[in-house]
C-alpha cells in the first residue's frame, strides 16, 4: 500500500476505484480482526488504510473533474 501519489495519477479512473475497493476490504478485515483478537491488530494499520483510502478518493475525484 506503499504507493506514492504520482503512481495514483498515472492510474486510469477504473483502476483508481479498484485499489479503493481492496482498500476498504482492506479495512473491512482489520475490524473483523480486531473483533476476534484485538491484541493480534496494530492500531496504526487502521490510520494507515484510512489515509490511504482518502487519497485515492481525492484523486479518483480529480479525475472526474478533469473530464
């Protein structure tokens, strides 16, 4: 998930949406995760997807208002 913000803005709009939706899997797993061990999660795993998750929106949103 280490992808810098230039590689995001190369990426078309559909690929853009795609690593979205395995971020939000991403981070739909973390809570199951720390429903069943909250030992077993890192709390900064969370801070992590969730500003990944804003900077792909932010940019899918870029996108959409360049066309």
């Amino acid at each position: 998930m280490a992808i810098k913000k230039i590689d995001l803005k190369n990426k078309t709009k559909i690929e853009l949406q795609e690593e979205l939706h395995q971020a939000l899997r991403e981070q739909f797993n973390l809570r199951m995760q720390k429903g069943t061990n909250p030992q077993g999660v890192k709390s900064h795993a969370f801070k992590n997807v969730r500003r990944y998750i804003a900077t792909l929106k932010m940019t899918i949103h870029q996108k959409t208002d360049q066309l």
